[in-house]
C-alpha cells in the first residue's frame, strides 16, 4: 500500500524521459567499452609471433653507402642512444653469421635439388615467440630456421616456374630437412638445418642464438664488427615518435608491421572519444533519474510527511522508494546489456565477417561488471538523495 | 506518562495578551491518565498546542517535557517510536490519504501496529454510522463521515495520550457524543489519557481537568 501513496501518479512524462535517458547512456557506454575492449584484442598472425609492437629498424641504403662512403652499421653510440629513447623499452641487436652459409637438399625427403647461397642472422630467444623447440646446442640433431614467407612466394611463384622445378608446400618444407654448408676461418663442414616456420615481419634467415655463437667461435672470419639491423621494441601507442626517429636516423622500417597498431590506435582513440561521450551521457541521465526521483518526493511530500506522523519509520519509506527504483534501473540495466550483446552479435560482428576481419572477441564478463557498477552506482545515488529528503521532510 | 509545560511560549502568539490561567503563561504539570479539555476561543493557539506536544512544531520557547525528557532533545526516530507505542493524535486537518478507501487509510495505521483485528474495526465503523463507507475514497467523503475516520484511525493503537484537535468540529452534537463515548472506551483499554481541544462545547463529557489558553 506504501507503494500506491508514495508512486502517485507518477509513471508519467518525465518518467519514460528519465528512463529512455538512463537506457542510451548506459548503453552507449557498455557498447563502447566492449568495441574498445574487442579492438584491443584484435591480433594478426605476425604478432603473435613476435609481440605487438616489436620492428626491425636498419639504416637506409643510399648512393653514398653504395661507394662507400657511409655504413650501415649501428655504432655501440647508435645503439646507446637508441637505448636511451623513452619510448623504447627493448633493443636487440641481430647477431650475423661471419662465415658463408649455403643450403640445399637433403636427398630422399622430397624436396627437388637445388642449391643456394644463404646467410644467418639471430636475434634473441625472448623475441623468438614460437611454439617450436627453438633451443640449439651441439647435440642437436637439427638446426632451425625462421624463413620470410616472401622467400616461399619467390621460389613458388617465380624461381620453380622459370627453373622448371615444382612448387613447394609450406608444409613440405617444413618436414623437408635441408643440408647447411658452412665455409669460414679456413674450416668447412655440414650440417642438417628444418624450417620450422615463417615470419612477415622479418626479412631474415634466423636461427637461434646459441648456435650462431657457437658456429661464429668456430668458423668466423672476424669481419663483422656492428650490427646492422636491430629489434626493438615499443610502448604502445609510440609509432608518433618512431616516425620521428625513423626521419633523425634515416631509419628504414617496415612500414605494414607498424600498420596494425597505428590502425588500433586510431580506432582507440575514436571510440575512446565516444567511450567518454557515453560516460557524461550516462552521468547526465543518472542525473536526470536522481531529478526523477526528486519529483516524485517532492510530489509525494504530504504522503510522506503524514505516514511519518502515523509513525511509519524513514527506513520502511526509503525501502519502497528504493526497491521501486531497483526495479526500473534493473529492467534499463538488463536492457542496455541486452541491446549491447544484440549490436555486437548482429550488427558489428557480421560487418567485421563481410569485411573479412576476425576478432577474437573480448569476454563479456567487464562489461556486464560495469553494468552493474552502474547500478550500484545509481542505486547508492538515488537511496542518498531519498533518505536526505525524507529525513528532511521528518523534521519539519 | 507525564506532560509538562515550562515557560512555552510558541512565537506566532507572543504578541498576544494571555490570561494568567492560560498555559503558554503559568505552564502546567499533568500525569496521565487522565481526560483533559483544553476549552479556548478560536486563535489562541489550540492546533499549535497539539502540533507541539506531537513534535511537528519547534517554533517556541521554554521546554515541553514528556516524562521529564524535554521533547527537542528527541531524533526523528524516537519520535516515530513514540506515535507508533505512546502518543496518538487527530489532526484538525485529519491528515488521511484521500486516494486510499476508508478501509485502506485504516488499514495502513493498524497494519502498523497490529493493535484491531477487522471485525474490531468494522464494529467501529458501524458504531460512528460510517458503515457502509468502507471502500469509498476518503475524498469523496464528507468532512463529518472524515472525521469519523480520522477518529478510527487514531484509536488503531496503543497510547498514553491521544492528542485531538476539535476532532467534531463536523459532527452534530449525537454523533459526537457517540464518537467520544468510544474514544473514552478505548482510552480506558489503552490505559491511557487524552486532551480534547474544544471551541467551548463539552460534548456532555466529564473531564478530570480542564486546561485554558
């Protein structure tokens, strides 16, 4: 009965305005925070191999390097200032081979003759994020090899078809062993090498570290001295000043590894400007309900004041109000995450699939804890407001 | 429970020239129970006396004591607990809820207090004549048959006091016999006292003692 006194006439104009209000911006909000959070999940292939933001940085080859007037190498200066960069937070030089590395077939494992000459490059294990047995030591019985998805694609596409040889699979030469020739500091020998996979992002032959120490102790003529190409990696969100750098240390970087997260960026940022829309959208409808619930007080007031005179305690017409308005917020809560979950399955998940682009998807679980975080929010906000403004009407 | 008045004086009145027997000048001492008129013409203060002891109003001063306690020392909720146990009143304005039926404005007081049971307040409906009015809208009701609910409603609980401010100002003089014969029953169940505010007529009722403004 405390219900029907204090509610009034009170499902009226500015009810259905303060709901559809509180509806929009909650859901404004969920929906943004959940693109923001699915964006950020986003990966392609290649990063996973070797984290978001890592890039291979060398020295733009120019006529001056051609005649020699200019190195390519990164000095140990070079490297410290690198190093010293704020935005910067790993470098790793690439370790090269100091001896001539050639590469053929090992007989009987299905791969058509051929013989080329090659060069190794290492780079730490820790950027090398790979699930294959990436450790090399002298009883090994294999050394492995990162090999450029490019060098498939020339051998298939132009080298086999001009040379008359067949196409090669990935998988081929996966299982493929292949015969290394290694010629340096006056030695020769041979050795077994496996692809073990391919790699967008650098275009390099690697192996693992440990052996290319181990062989360059051996066979190195002790020619190389300095690196020229370097990974490093960045904080997010830094490709601003990497253009820079790039400009200062006439940098050559491959631009498409940088792509995906200037792309992410941007797209984070964009709907981090509507996240923030939604989170004063969402304060300006909380707002407009605690002005709602003011109305129907201030509305209410002789109900109040005479069940308070029949000796109805404060708690008991605070509850009413209260459980009233947890009914109503509860209903737009479950509708926003409704509406949220429906735009994400049916209309920004099916124009991801048109486009081709696949997204993991981000667990729903912040999103609805967010969800209720508004709640909360808005039923403390409302049960403050309430029981200031019958404790007032109380004493007077 | 006892009620005591010292040297009240609510502002709205202190221009005025009280007698020397009015309260807001001698102040008094009462021990309930007892049954008290409280006779005095109109403007001398009859509402702001009952709005006072029942804590609606604390626009005075001197000190108003319930059982020696001076009652602007009580929180909201001690008062509360006191309309709900101890104090009961009938307001001039009679403060019902007009969208809510008879049954319901009664209801909603003793649902609070479990104090009737139905037939009990049936019986006293039909007992005030207002039988037949149960489920109509108290604001179709006339002021008398208001009234009468309004005296119901006070009666759904128990009390030392019950406080009434010219509770049959719309009542003929029959009616108003039979309302305060039941009010004095039911003052005697509770044990407890009242004061009848009044514009002159005692409603052939006699008092234990008589207050003037």
């Amino acid at each position: 009965m405390l219900k029907k006194i204090l509610f009034r006439d009170s499902k009226n104009l500015q009810f259905i305005f303060a709901t559809a209000g509180a509806l929009i911006g909650l859901t404004a909000l969920l929906l943004s925070l959940q693109l923001i959070m699915d964006v950020q999940s986003f990966h392609s292939n290649e990063e996973e191999l070797f984290g978001p933001n890592s890039v291979v940085i060398q020295k733009k080859v120019t006529k001056l390097t051609s005649i020699g007037m200019n190195s390519t190498e990164f000095s140990p200066k070079d490297i410290q200032s690198l190093k010293d960069k704020e935005f910067i937070t790993d470098v790793a030089p690439f370790k090269s081979a100091d001896f001539k590395v050639g590469i053929s077939e090992v007989e009987g494992d299905g791969l058509p003759h051929f013989y080329a000459d090659m060069f190794f490059q290492a780079i730490p294990n820790r950027f090398m994020d790979i699930n294959v047995d990436w450790d090399w030591n002298e009883n090994s019985e294999f050394i492995p090899i990162v090999l450029p998805r490019d060098f498939i694609m020339i051998i298939n596409y132009g080298f086999a078809q001009s040379q008359g040889m067949n196409q090669i699979s990935e998988e081929l030469l996966m299982a493929a062993r292949l015969t290394i020739y290694v010629d340096g500091n006056g030695k020769k020998t041979q050795m077994i090498g496996r692809v073990v996979g391919f790699s967008h992002k650098i275009s390099s032959i690697l192996v693992p570290e440990a052996f290319l120490t181990h062989a360059n102790g051996i066979y190195g003529n002790g020619q190389i001295k300095n690196p020229s190409r370097i990974f490093i990696t960045t904080k997010d969100d830094s490709y601003g000043e990497l253009d820079d750098l790039m400009d200062e240390m006439n940098l050559d970087i491959n631009k498409s590894a940088i792509d995906v997260a200037k792309i992410k960026t941007i797209i984070a940022v964009v709907i981090g400007i509507f996240g923030i829309a939604s989170v004063l959208i969402m304060l300006l409808s909380l707002l407009g309900f605690v002005q709602y619930s003011q109305l129907v007080l201030s509305k209410a007031s002789y109900e109040i004041k005479t069940l308070l005179r029949l000796g109805y305690s404060i708690k008991s017409i605070v509850n009413t109000f209260i459980k009233q308005l947890s009914i109503t917020f509860g209903i737009i809560t479950v509708s926003a995450i409704a509406i949220m979950f429906f735009v994400k399955i049916v209309v920004v998940n099916t124009w991801l699939e048109d486009n081709g682009i696949n997204i993991e998807g981000s667990s729903l679980i912040t999103t609805i804890a967010v969800a209720i975080l508004c709640f909360g929010l808005f039923i403390v906000s409302n049960y403050l407001n309430i029981k200031k403004t019958v404790n007032k009407l109380g004493d007077a | 429970m006892k009620l005591e008045f010292k040297n009240v004086m609510p502002f709205p009145l202190k221009e005025y020239q009280h007698d020397n027997s009015s309260v807001w000048k001698s102040g008094f001492s009462l021990e309930f129970p007892k049954k008290v008129l409280l006779n005095a013409s109109s403007g001398k203060g009859k509402s702001t006396f009952v709005s006072t002891v029942y804590g609606l109003r604390k626009d005075y001063t001197g000190t108003v004591l319930l059982d020696d306690k001076p009652i602007d020392t009580l929180s909201i909720h001690d008062w509360i607990e006191l309309r709900r146990t101890k104090l009961s009143a009938i307001f001039q304005d009679l403060q019902l809820f007009p969208e809510l039926s008879v049954w319901e404005n009664l209801i909603l007081k003793n649902q609070l207090t479990n104090h009737k049971n139905e037939s009990e307040i049936e019986s006293m409906l039909v007992m005030l004549g207002i039988g037949d009015k149960k489920e109509q809208k108290c604001g179709t009701l006339s002021l008398g048959q208001q009234q009468r609910v309004a005296i119901i409603r006070s009666l759904l609980q128990p009390f030392d006091l019950l406080l009434m401010d010219e509770p049959f100002s719309h009542l003929d003089e029959g009616n108003a016999k039979i309302a305060l014969d039941l009010i004095a029953k039911e003052t005697d169940l509770n044990g407890g006292g009242f004061v009848l505010t009044s514009l002159g007529s005692y409603h052939g009722f006699t008092y234990d003692h008589e207050l003037k403004l």
